[in-house]
C-alpha cells in the first residue's frame, strides 16, 4: 500500500489558533455617566474582516474580525447625545487552506472563517460591556455572505470603507 493511501486526507480548512489581538473599553464620562443614564444605551456597531498572508509560500492566513461599538445615551431629537462606552475589539484566527484553489481562498477567508471567529468575539464584546458596568451588547447574525459581496462591489473605490454597520 502506498504512503498516499494510507495518510489520512487534510481538511481544507484548518483553524490554528484563536486569539484577541486587541481589546479596548472605555467609560469617558465615567462616574457621572452611570448615575445620568435612565435607559440601554443606544449602541452603533461597526464590523470589518481583514486578512492577511502570513506566509508567503504556504497558504496560512491571519483572519481578524475588527468590531467598534460605540454607546451613546438616547436622545429625542433636541440634545446632543453622550458617548456612554466605546469598545475596539480585534479578534483573529489563524488559519491554513489545504488543497483549495486559489479562486476559493476569498470566499473562505471573507465568509467562513469570520462566521468561526463570530461566536467568540461576540462574548467578549458582551462580557467587556457587562464587566464595564452597562447592559451587555449582544451582537445579532452577521451576513457575511452579504458583508463579502458588498466588498466585492465596492472594490475599486478610492477609500476601502468598513464593510458592516449594524
């Protein structure tokens, strides 16, 4: 028997590891801010996916699912509303692509592995808010189907614009 034949298959999409890359939280108008606010923040969620080759040779790539969100008090339209919190998180995976093609590399790292990565990073971002202090922010379903193919016309544009306001 052949050494071919016996090996088990690789999985064509490998992930190595799970990680926070960067975490912010900050409560500018800390202490007064908790005793003013009567009601949830309202919260306006940015997301991004950026990849990145991390070797040139081999086809291992660090995906980051990039999520800013940013509370601020509610208004009726005749204040200017105060910022309540705004957390900055980065959270990325490294992953490896065995055996796919290169014209499925962008679908796979711009879909598939931030719908890995999404379950994780939106605990952290609800424990950060929680922990802070307010009602955690709970993030809804991403489209990443949709997010991709947004970029995808989107590209050519002079400035690359977040892919997701939620």
């Amino acid at each position: 028997m052949s050494e071919q034949a016996t090996a088990p298959a690789q999985p064509p999409l490998v992930v190595n590891i799970q990680y926070t890359k960067d975490l912010s939280f900050e409560v500018p108008n800390a202490p007064a801010i908790f005793t003013s606010l009567r009601s949830a923040p309202h919260v306006n969620i940015n997301l991004d996916v950026q990849v990145r080759r991390i070797e040139e040779a081999h086809t291992v790539f660090e995906v980051t699912l990039a999520v800013r969100a940013e509370g601020t008090t509610p208004t009726d339209g005749s204040d200017k509303p105060t910022v309540v919190f705004i957390a900055d998180l980065a959270y990325a995976g490294v992953f490896t692509l065995n055996g796919v093609p290169e014209a499925q590399h962008e679908p796979i790292l711009l879909v598939e592995c931030p719908r890995l990565l999404f379950p994780f990073a939106r605990n952290i971002l609800a424990d950060v808010t929680r922990d802070g202090g307010l009602p955690p922010v709970m993030l809804g379903p991403i489209d990443f189907v949709g997010l991709w193919q947004q970029r995808r016309s989107q590209q050519g544009l002079a400035n690359i614009q977040p892919i997701a306001n939620a």
